[in-house]
C-alpha cells in the first residue's frame, strides 16, 4: 500500500496547509457526554496551482456535533452531526453520523479505537456513504500517565471505504503530534495530518495539514 502511494504521488494532486481547531466537551446529566469542534483549513500550497496562482487561500469551516452515552446498554455509542461551508462556491455540506468507540491502557500507553459511519448530502451531488476505522494511542514523555503541565506524544491511524454513485474509493490518514496538558480540562496539540484521497484510480490528492488544536472541558 505504501508503495502504490509513492508511485500515485508524481501524478497526484499535492496541497498543504493549516488547521486549526478548537475541540470543546461537557456533560449531559450523567446519561450523555457530548463533544463539539470547530475546524478551519486554509491552504498554503497546492500543486497544480489554482486561479489565485498557487497564493494562499480560506477552504471550508467544519462544525461538529456528536453526542455519546456515558452509561447504560448503549455505552459509547454516538450519533452526531457536521455541517460544513466551503469557500469554493459558499454552498454547504450536511453530514449525519453514527459511531462506537473504545479504549484501553497498557503500561504507559493508552489506546482508543473509533468506529463509525457516516453519510454526506451535498445540492446537485449523489449521498456520499463511508465506513471508517481509527486506531490512535498517547505516550506520556515522562512516567507512566499524563500530569498536568506534561507533554506526551499522540498518534492517529484512520482507514476510510467510500462509496458514491456506485463509485467505491479508498482513503488513508495519518496523524502524529505532541501535546501539553495544561490541566484537566486543557490540552493544546501541536502535529501534523497527512492525507492520502481517492486512491483507487488515477486521481489520488495528497494533503499535509500543519495542526494546532485546543482540547477544553467545560
């Protein structure tokens, strides 16, 4: 796999960029536990140049709903929703989600597996279906947990099947950053997100994304 990556990369589409967001969590009651995030990118480079002449330019705000019983048969279990602006054309892009996820420590690493399905509409496009795995763990620099005022590593490996009008494709992500916790309640992650689209074919787009995150609960 990572060496049909290597070989669609002299005719892929290349972007970098940066993104930030701002992830924020709180209770509801003792049932439900729901986490909201905010996501801009803004590209820095892309390759072939677009109409701006390769100039840096807004691409689209992410905004993220998903809400998880902490409790119960259905502990874990999410369903949320994403509501997305791009600035290509101003139009907007609803998503509806559903997931579980798990973790468990070992040593000084803690591991999280998510699962989950979603479906994308978009005005004039076919429903967009995808099926996803991630696995990610954390590694405290020092000790065995992660103190407050600590740093620690954190790695994310994503897996995504797509189909779309009967049109199946392929998507890879890879995440690597470290992190501050500044507290219980505040984390700041500094990494960076690689991308790899539409591997099956003759179109593969490859992004690298610079990103800053903020980790509050409230």
């Amino acid at each position: 796999m990572l060496f049909l990556l290597v070989v669609n990369c002299a005719n892929a589409q290349n972007r970098f960029g940066i993104m930030p967001q701002f992830n924020g969590s709180f209770k509801v009651g003792d049932l439900l536990k729901v986490n909201a995030k905010l996501e801009n990118r803004f590209i820095f480079y892309q390759n072939p140049a677009n109409d701006l002449g390769g100039r840096s330019e807004y691409e689209r705000t992410d905004i993220e709903l998903v809400a998880a019983a902490s409790r119960g048969y259905l502990k874990n279990f999410g369903v949320g929703y994403l509501v997305r602006r791009s600035d290509i054309d101003g139009r907007f892009l609803h998503r509806l989600i559903q997931q579980y996820s798990l973790g468990q420590k070992i040593g000084g690493l803690q591991f999280a597996h998510r699962f989950r399905t979603d479906q994308t509409f978009e005005k004039d496009e076919e429903v967009q279906y995808r099926l996803r795995y991630r696995i990610s763990f954390e590694k405290p620099l020092s000790g065995l947990q992660v103190d407050p005022r600590e740093y620690y590593l954190k790695f994310n490996n994503e897996y995504l099947g797509v189909l779309q009008a009967r049109k199946t494709n392929l998507e890879i992500r890879l995440l690597t950053a470290i992190g501050y916790n500044h507290s219980e309640d505040d984390q700041i992650e500094l990494g960076l997100d690689y991308r790899a689209e539409n591997i099956i074919g003759n179109s593969t787009e490859n992004l690298l994304w610079l990103t800053i995150g903020w980790y509050h609960k409230f």
